[in-house]
C-alpha cells in the first residue's frame, strides 16, 4: 500500500509540474486594460398644448380652422439641441358639450398640421407660413423631426367641426393628447 500512494504522489506531483510548465508561457502573454464608460444624459423634454379655438359655430355649418390660422392650436416642444424626436397626436373624433350629453363631429385631414423646426414662428401660425410657405404635415402621421439650435419645435394644428342641424346649443370640448419622445438619434 505504502508503494501505492508513493507513486500517486509522485504522478501528482509530475502532472503539478507539467500544467505549471504548460501554462507558464500562457500566463506571460496576458495584459490588463482599464477602459471607462460615459454617458450624458439629455435635457428632459417639455411639452406645452395650445387650444384650436373654432369660436362660435352654427348649427349646420361646418367651420374649418387652417394650419396657418391665429387660431390654430399650437404645441411646443423643448428639448435638447441637435436630438431627433418621435412625436404622436392623439386625435378626437368628436368633441362634447359639457355632462356629454351631445357630441359634435371634429376632422383633421391630411394637411392640417405644420411644424416648425427653424423657430421662425416665436408661436404664430401666420408667422410660419409667410416664412416658409404652405408645409403641411399630417397630424395622423408627425414626422421624426430633430431639434434645431434653439431647442424647440412648434406645431400648428387645424381641423374641422361638423355640427349638425339640430345641434345642441353650448360650449364642446374636446381632448388633443401630443406623446413626444427622444428616438435616440
């Protein structure tokens, strides 16, 4: 037995000394390098809704408010400079007299929507367009847009009420929700 465990500890030992042989050459080539992680984080977005006013409405007249109209409702949008952005309206189908005891029927079409990039406007619709001409955008459908220098976008929005010939007297609200979120270009 004694023979035994003689030659286990000497077969350890020789197979002890062969990794260390083997790995020795190994252990020379490695290196160590120390790398760092950034980030800046941008400055959080700020968004302001306006109010489309279409005013005093008669029943049975449709009454449209362009893009480009005083009247039209206007979004702004801060952000950091240079940032792309995905933006999203939330369109109502209809606004509603106070209790929503009576719906009125409200569109937007394809056109209906402008946005400027430039800062030309300082928030007058009219403003952008004797700057830039027509430039419609479709509200159901915002372009990504990034931010210029200035850090901010407006948007302009139009539509059209529909009221019925029999349509109840009041006020009818109704609500416009515009998501936007950095899209990380």
């Amino acid at each position: 037995m004694y023979k035994f465990c003689k030659s286990t500890q000497g077969l350890t030992v020789l197979i002890a000394a062969l990794v260390i042989m083997v790995c020795a050459p190994m252990a020379q080539a490695q290196d160590i390098a120390n790398g760092s992680a950034t980030a800046t984080v941008l400055a959080a977005l700020t968004v302001t809704a306006g109010t489309l006013v279409f005013g005093s409405v008669y029943q049975g007249v449709s009454k449209a408010i362009t893009n480009d109209n005083a009247a039209a409702g206007v979004f702004s949008i801060t952000g950091a400079s240079g940032a792309g952005v995905s933006m999203y309206m939330q369109l109502p189908d209809y606004v509603s007299i106070t209790g929503d005891s009576d719906r009125m029927v409200i569109s937007f079409s394809a056109t209906d929507c402008n946005i400027d990039t430039a800062g030309v406007s300082s928030g007058d619709p009219t403003a952008f367009l004797a700057a830039n001409g027509y430039a419609d955008d479709n509200p159901h459908n915002l372009p990504t847009t990034n931010f210029d220098a200035a850090s901010s976008i407006e948007i302009f929005l139009g539509g059209t009420v529909l009221p019925t010939i029999d349509q109840t007297a009041g006020a009818y609200t109704g609500d416009i929700i515009l998501t936007v979120a950095y899209d990380g270009t």
